[in-house]
C-alpha cells in the first residue's frame, strides 16, 4: 500500500463514504484533533505509568480511532435508503464512559481532595496528561460545533468531555505517585 496517493495535492480530502470536502472543512479539524490527542495519549503511555493504566491507555487510543472514524464518516453516506448502517464503523458505548468514570473513582480515592485549582506541571509525565487535557478539550469544542451543524452519536461527545477529566485525575495521580509538588493555584490579589 503507497501511503501517498496525490489526491490531496488541491487541499482536499476524502471522507468516509467518498465525500471530497476541503481539508480546513470542521469535521477534518475535527478528527484532526482527536488524532493529534491519540498521539499524545501514546506519548503519556510511553512514560512510566504502571501496566494498568498503560492498558487502559490502550483502550482509550482504540477508542480515539473508533471516535475518529465517525467523525471521518459523511452523515449523508453512512446509512441506506432501507435505514441499514452503510459502513461498518464501532461505536462508542456506555461502558466506554463507564471505564473512564470508573478509573477516576478508583484513582480519586487514594488522593488527597481537590481544594484548589492546581498549576500544569510539576513533572515531564504530569505536563504530558496536562496538554493531553488541553488538546481533549479542543477535540471536544470542535466536535461540539460540528454536531450543531451535523449531529451524531450523543456518545461521542460524552466521551470527550469524560476523557477530558480522566486526564486530569491521572495527572493528579500521577503528581501524588512521582511526588511531583502540585502547586495550588491561589489568585494573586496584588494585580
């Protein structure tokens, strides 16, 4: 298989289903960015984060190509005039959120409560869950505004917002495991 194929030497790419749209097109910033945020995730699994959360690191990187993929996906092309599913493309489920809610609960437990905003940083592996964080939450904004315009599954904009937050807390666990200061964020009153 060639990997470059000059069909996007105008500035513009095919979709799931066929539908050539322009590269800038939402739903391509869209997935972009939940590709951008997979490779991020591999860098934070790339740490020295313990088996289990490398393997739910995993999953969650399956289930960034699975989001990827409906968001890839024209709306109008995946299902049939007879309402059958076009394209074979996974879903995100209930138990995916689940996961993640479920990992938080158990990683919230053995840390210390939240009383403060705390500040990015404190450790290279802490700084990597941080940008993950940020760039989850521009996936989210993104894929937002594209389902006002062509809405899909409710499940993949859940997923998002929870991945978001499991990035956090594995921040924070991960401060709390490397004993990496977490710096509380307490507002200035000077300025």
């Amino acid at each position: 298989m060639k990997i470059y194929t000059k069909t996007g030497d105008k500035g513009t790419t095919a979709l799931f289903g066929g539908t050539r749209v322009p590269k800038h097109h939402l739903r391509i910033d869209s997935y972009g960015t939940v590709d951008e945020l997979n490779s991020w995730i591999g860098l934070i699994r790339d740490q020295k984060t313990g088996p289990e959360i490398g393997e739910v690191l995993i999953r969650i990187q399956d289930r960034l190509f699975t989001l990827g993929a409906i968001l890839a996906t024209d709306p109008e092309k995946a299902v049939l005039k007879s309402g059958k599913e076009r394209l074979n493309i996974p879903k995100i489920t209930t138990a995916d959120i689940e996961l993640l809610e479920k990992e938080m609960d158990q990683m919230n437990d053995n840390l210390p409560p939240m009383t403060h905003f705390v500040l990015p940083g404190g450790h290279q592996s802490v700084s990597f869950c941080h940008i993950a964080r940020c760039v989850c939450r521009r996936a989210e904004r993104l894929a937002s505004e594209l389902n006002e315009n062509e809405p899909f599954d409710e499940h993949v904009l859940k997923y998002l917002n929870r991945l978001s937050d499991y990035l956090f807390v594995l921040a924070r666990k991960l401060s709390h495991d490397l004993k990496a200061e977490e710096i509380k964020w307490i507002p200035d009153k000077q300025n």
